[in-house]
C-alpha cells in the first residue's frame, strides 16, 4: 500500500512541473509572438528536464551473491586418489592444497616444479610449467626421482585453473616398469602352459642360480605327481636324470618314461653389455618328448593359439618371425627386429624388403616353397640392406595347423658376432705389428750396443776436459734416446725387459711427484691420495714412473685442449689415488678379466672433458691418438698397456659421469697384483757378494754381429778374460767339440743357421755344468719361457762395456 501511495504522490509531482513547464512555454509566445523562440525554450526546458530525471532517478540495488572462502577440506576430499598425487599450486608457486598421495611421494614443504627429481627431471618440470601458464596444458613424462622415494620414474600433467586462471594443477603418475620374466612366468603357469603340455612340450623358467621360478602344470605333473603341486624354489637339475646314453629322464618316471629333448633358451637382453645380477641370465627351459616339436600341434587350436605362441616367442632371445602363405609377414619378435636392423622403422610387409636387390628374388623363392610344400626345414645365405657386406644365416622352416601362419623365420643377431671378429681382425693386425716392432727393436739394439760400447771404450782414453771428450758424450746420449725408443717398441710388443723389484706404489710416485708438479704447470691441481695397508708389488720401478708419466702427460694434454676448446683458463685437476683392493672385492666385481686375488691400484683422474664414447675401445692401440695432427705419435698409452700387462696387471678405462650429465674427464685404473713373497735377505746379501768377482776366466763370445762382437771381446778383455769369438752357434759348438775348455758361454739369442739356445743345448751334452749368459734384445722372460735350461743368464742390449764386464763377474762368481 505504500508503495502505490508514493507512486501517486510522484505521479501527482510530475503532472504540476509538466503543466508549470507548457504554462511558462505559452506566456513566452504571448509576449515574443514569435514561435521559434517558443520552440527553442520548450525544448531546452525538456533536455533539462530528462537530464535532472536520469541523475535523481532511483537505482536498483544490484543482487550479487554472497561468495563464501574455499573450504580446502572439500578439495582435498574431492582430488583424494590412491593412484595419482595431485597438487595446487599459485602464481608464486605456492602449494595450496595436496592429496594424500602427493604429500606420501614428495611432502608437503615441496611444491612443483621444486620437487627432488633429478636436475634434468627439474629442467623438464619448470619447462612445463612455463607451458601451462602460457598455453593452458602442459605435460612430461619420465621424471626420474631420488633414491629415497617408493617410485623412481613419474609423469605429470599441468593444466591451469581458477577464476583467474591463477592456479595450477598438478597431476602426477607413478611409472612401473613391467616385469617380461613375471610375465612370461604366468603364462606359464596358466593355460599357456597347459595347451603345451597336452601337445608334449613342458616349460620351465629358471632363475640364474639354477632354481625354478615357474612351470607349466604338465611338468609339475611329471615331476612331483601333482599338477597342481607349487614346483618355485626346487633345483631344475634334481629334478631330471640321465642315462648312461647322456639321455634325459624325469627323476621321478626313470627310465620307464619318455626320453626328454632338453632347449635351453638365455632370456637375457642382448642389447645390453652388463651382465645379471647373479652373473647368468634367467633361462627357458623346454623338455620336449622324442619326436614333438613345433609342426606337430603345439598349438592346438589352430589360429586360435597364434597370439599365445607370438607371447612366447617375444620373450625369446633368438630373432624369430612368422609369414603366412603368400609371404607377408605376420609377426616378428624384438630379437629379430634387432637382427634385422628394423627397430625403429617398423616390420615391412614381406621378408624380400629386408635384403639386398640381388637377394630378393630367392628368398621369395624360398619363402614360397617352404610355404606350399611339405613340413621342413632349412637356411640359406642373404645379405641384409643394413650390412651388405657380410652375409647372415636365415633360417626357414615349414609350418602346418597354425592357420595362416606358413613358415617360420629365423635370424640370428650377429652384431656381437661381428664385433667379436673384428676384435679378432684387430688382435691378429696387432700381433703382427708387435712382432714387427719386436725384430726393428732386435736388430736395432744390436747397432745401439755397438755405438755405447764403442763410446765406452773411447771414454776409456779420454778425461774430462779433452776436446773430444764432450763430443763421446754426446753421442753416448743420443744412443742412450734411441735405446729408450726400442724400450717403448718393445713394451709395446710385450717383449721388453724388465728388471722387476718388489716395491711400493706410494714410494714410487713420491720419487715422480717433483716432476709430476713440473710438467702439469701452476694452473692444474696435482692431488695425491694412498690407501693404508697397501700390499707390496713386484714391478719395474723405473717401467712404472714411466706409466705414471705417461697418462699424466695425457690428462695435462686433456685439460688444456678442453679449455681451449671452452675459452676457459686452463685450470684443472688431476687426482693419483693408490687403493687396497681385496679378493672379497674382486670377487664382488664379478669380472671376467681379472683373476680372484690380492690386488693394489692405481686410479688417475682428471677433468679433461673425458674419452668420446667410439674412442673408449681403441685408446690402447698403436698410433691412435685423439690429439691434433702432430701433437701425438699414439705410443703413449699402447706403451702403458704393454708395460702393466707384462707386469701381470690389468689396466682400464672409463669416463667420470658430471653431477649433471656428461663426463667430467677419464679414469684410468691399473691393478696390480699383491706379492706376496719377499726375496730373502742372504739370496740378495749373496748376490751383493757375487757381484764383485774378479777371478777372470775363459769365455766363449758367440755372435753374428762383428760390431757388438769385437765390442764385447774387447770389454771382456780389458776385465782380464780370455776371450775366444765365434761367429756363429756351429762355430762355437765346433771350438767345443775341438777340445776347447771354457768357464762361460756368453752367446747371442738370434742367429742365422743354429741359434744360441740350440748351440747351447748341444754344448751341454758335452759339458752338462758349463754356465751360459745370452745377450738379447727380447724380453727376458719371454725367452726364459721358450729356453728350458738351467744355469741359464741374460743381458739385455744394448748394454755398456761396464754392465757386460759385471755381468759375466756376476755369473762366474755365483759358481766360485
């Protein structure tokens, strides 16, 4: 009612200001007579009119509803899932809200993209955050996580939300890698399993330590008596027997049961280098009956059981495919994608697409008989596109009552094959160049002993001060270089002699360390670690410092060439680290190369940017080198293989993984074996002793060589032997067998005609105690393997006139 009241009461005012405004428009005509200014006053009158209605007009109250604060406890209920962390997030990165889920995989002080993933997985996270801020959506897969979490591997999905769109909402999902042996293991175990049993063919997966994992019911049947019976955890062998045929029985039927035909299938990854953790892969055993196999009904139902056998033969490490009849290809397992170099460009329609222009024609050929004549077998030779030039073994057999499928493919990888040959190819090409080396180094010793002899003898008549004094010594230091170029040769063929002592490692680096800090410059970082209770090892001292030079050198090389390539300033470090290494822990090593035992190593490790991966394999081999043309000969490391391998040790290489990805440098480690047993103090008192004889005596002096002859009789003289030469091992038999009476034999190794141990061997037969001192510039031991001889000495050339003359005293007076 007071509503219509005040709606009358308006009405009321607005009906008296209309008729004041037309009374006041009237009276202004009556006294203008003029009707245009009438006009123009009525109408300013109503502008203004309007206008003062517009501003004074009331306004209606806008409705708006009520918003009430976000209850986070409605949201967390709400995004609340076992199988998916999710989490919100603001514009500062802030966590809003979390499930439970989340909170359990990363906690609740993290929100995306800080979460502890690894730096890439990060790098990834802040990308797709980025994205979804800008696009809306974002998504990464493979987020890997740290140690501590249930789940390694997530992915996650971003998507931005709210009114505002100031939100972010996370979704993240636990990767699971799938496990093929569990899987294969229930298929067995079910009625897989069951269809291969009624078709004679029994299967069992065995873990690597020879237990069995899981079986087909038909092989618990026969094994246990009960099909249902759990076989997990049983010896596979104890199980079987066999006869004294070498036939195959169930333990439990004897022999009153069927002969067994044992296949065993390795379901380790070829792909991959490292071997299981319990040193074997995990194994398919198949017991097949006399006379079953795979055309004789394992599938039987026909097509039906295809997509069962296709499971099978996935897991199988041998590359098998199926074509139907026409020879279209209806399956291929991952092993013969492998093979056939396909893997990532999908299987082609036919077989013929995989080989060469030249081969297709015969395979279709073959293919197609295979197909429509009776059930066999058979291989032939083809050449795959991916390698041309070295042609594989296909296989191909003939296939009934599986349907379409026809025939059957089989394709060994032969990559590690390949490898495997050309390692073959490059040991042979290396054992010709170590021999050539060792004969240049051979007949090259013979000259050096010559010209130091010869500068001996000269040094002789000379003193200090003559004016051809300086010259001799020049020339005797020139050859001194030389003899240490065929000492590389020959440590690089294996064939160099070394004059082993048992020693300390960390007393042989502190002997370098001076000019290790030298050659490695103010601006790299020389840091040296030993292990305590190190075990002694028997070694060339001086072939070690060598060692230690050598791949010092090469990581001062590393370091400068990375920070040339970087515009760094060449700083950098180089750590020498000596370790005990136990026989438990080779033994945890699981390696195949070095032998279980006591072992002392030598790590050395630098920041020089590390190996290129296709480098790692060949950076022992002669004359290859990863520096610039002319900045390297390849000798340095080959020689350092050389030396650690005739020192009985084994010598790797490997790059040093960057916290971020990447390698830092390399690592080389060296191992040594611990020796054990320490000369005795009388055995080194004597040969102190025996050292120092000058009680002359008669020596034959056999050699080919009429420089280091005539060198070696005058050194031998000049000590006060009497000296009879011999040009040849049968002239210096004949001096024997003519009556000649002597007290040593001192003979070159290599000789034309009858060598020196032949000669030797002779001579002994006519004067069994006569001592004999070969000269060579073979490896000691080497020759000690190939001469079998007792009271048998060495030198080594090139020698000097002093360690000739001290040598033969050494041997003379061992006799005394």
């Amino acid at each position: 009612m007071k509503g219509e009241m005040g709606r009358s009461a308006r009405l009321l005012d607005v009906g008296l200001v209309g008729a004041g405004l037309v009374a006041s428009v009237v009276m202004i005509w009556v006294v203008t007579r003029e009707p245009a200014i009438a006009a123009t006053f009525a109408g300013g009158l109503l502008v203004l009119g309007l206008a003062i209605y517009v501003l004074t007009r009331p306004r209606a109250k806008s409705i708006e509803p009520e918003l009430a604060m976000p209850d986070w406890s409605v949201t967390i209920a709400a995004i609340g899932r076992a199988d998916c962390g999710i989490a919100i997030t603001d514009k500062a990165n802030r966590l809003v809200c979390a499930n439970e889920t989340y909170v359990d995989w990363f906690g609740v002080e993290n929100a995306p993209p800080a979460l502890p993933l690894e730096m890439a997985g990060l790098e990834r996270l802040a990308k797709a955050a980025r994205m979804a801020w800008r696009d809306g959506i974002a998504e990464v897969d493979q987020l890997a996580g740290q140690e501590e979490h249930a789940y390694r591997l997530w992915r996650a999905e971003v998507v931005r939300a709210g009114r505002g769109e100031d939100h972010l909402v996370w979704r993240f999902f636990a990767l699971v890698e799938s496990d093929p042996l569990a899987d294969l293991g229930e298929r067995l175990a079910g009625v897989f399993g069951a269809t291969l049993s009624r078709a004679g063919v029994e299967a069992v997966l065995v873990g690597p330590e020879g237990a069995i994992r899981a079986s087909s019911p038909g092989f618990a049947l026969r094994a246990a008596g009960d099909e249902s019976a759990t076989m997990a955890g049983q010896d596979f062998v104890a199980l079987l027997r066999t006869d004294e045929r070498d036939r195959i029985f169930f333990a439990r039927e004897g022999r009153e049961g069927t002969p067994q035909t044992l296949v065993h299938v390795a379901l380790g990854d070829p792909s991959r280098d490292d071997p299981p953790a319990g040193g074997t892969p995990s194994s398919l055993m198949l017991l097949l009956d006399a006379g079953v196999g795979i055309g004789n009904g394992v599938v039987a139902d026909g097509a039906g059981g295809t997509p069962q056998l296709e499971a099978l033969l996935s897991q199988l490490p041998l590359g098998l495919a199926m074509t139907d009849r026409d020879g279209r290809f209806l399956f291929a397992n991952a092993a013969f994608m492998r093979a056939a170099g396909i893997e990532g460009r999908g299987l082609p329609p036919y077989p013929s697409d995989l080989v060469v222009k030249e081969d297709k024609g015969a395979l279709v050929d073959a293919v197609r008989r295979f197909a429509q004549g009776p059930a066999s077998s058979g291989d032939m030779a083809v050449r795959l596109r991916r390698m041309a030039d070295e042609p594989v073994s296909l296989g191909l057999a003939g296939v009934r009552g599986m349907g379409d499928a026809a025939v059957l493919l089989s394709l060994a990888d032969t990559t590690e094959e390949a490898r495997l040959k050309r390692q073959v190819a490059q040991a042979t090409k290396m054992q010709a160049v170590g021999q050539l080396a060792g004969g240049v180094a051979h007949d090259f010793n013979n000259v050096l002993t010559a010209i130091i002899g010869y500068c001996d003898l000269m040094l002789l008549r000379h003193t200090p001060g003559d004016s051809d004094y300086d010259d001799i010594q020049q020339i005797r230091a020139n050859s001194n270089r030389a003899a240490s170029l065929t000492r590389q040769l020959l440590a690089f063929s294996r064939q160099q002699t070394l004059r082993p002592e048992v020693l300390q490692l960390p007393d042989v680096m502190s002997e370098v360390s001076q000019l290790l800090k030298r050659l490695m410059g103010e601006k790299i970082l020389f840091k040296v670690h030993h292990d305590r209770e190190l075990g002694p090892v028997r070694a060339d001292p001086q072939q070690l410092e060598q060692v230690i030079i050598n791949l010092a050198v090469n990581a001062r090389d590393a370091m400068q060439a990375r920070a040339q390539r970087s515009g760094g300033d060449g700083t950098g470090t180089l750590t020498m680290i000596t370790r005990r290494i136990a026989a438990a822990d080779v033994r945890r090593m699981k390696s195949d190369i070095i032998p279980i035992g006591d072992y002392t190593a030598l790590i050395v490790e630098d920041t020089g940017g590390g190996i290129p991966p296709e480098h790692l394999g060949k950076i022992f081999e002669p004359f290859f080198t990863t520096k610039e043309k002319g900045k390297g000969t390849g000798l340095g490391l080959s020689t350092v293989y050389g030396i650690v391998k005739q020192s009985g040790g084994f010598i790797f290489v490997e790059n040093v993984p960057g916290p971020s990805g990447g390698t830092v440098g390399a690592r080389f480690i060296i191992y040594l074996p611990v020796h054990h047993t320490l000369e005795s103090p009388s055995a080194a008192a004597k040969t102190e002793e025996t050292s120092n004889w000058s009680g002359g005596g008669r020596v034959l002096l056999v050699e080919d060589e009429d420089m280091v002859r005539a060198v070696a009789e005058r050194a031998l003289a000049r000590q006060g032997y009497e000296v009879t030469t011999a040009a040849s091992g049968g002239e210096g038999l004949e001096l024997v067998r003519g009556g000649g009476e002597f007290d040593l034999v001192v003979s070159d190794v290599v000789m034309p005609g009858m060598d020196g141990p032949a000669m030797a061997r002779e001579i002994r037969k006519l004067v069994p105690d006569l001592p004999v001192l070969f000269m060579s510039g073979y490896a000691e031991a080497q020759l000690r393997e190939q001469i079998d001889m007792a009271d048998m000495h060495f030198i080594a050339k090139p020698f000097s006139v002093q360690q000739i003359g001290a040598k033969v005293g050494e041997v003379l007076g061992s006799r005394a």
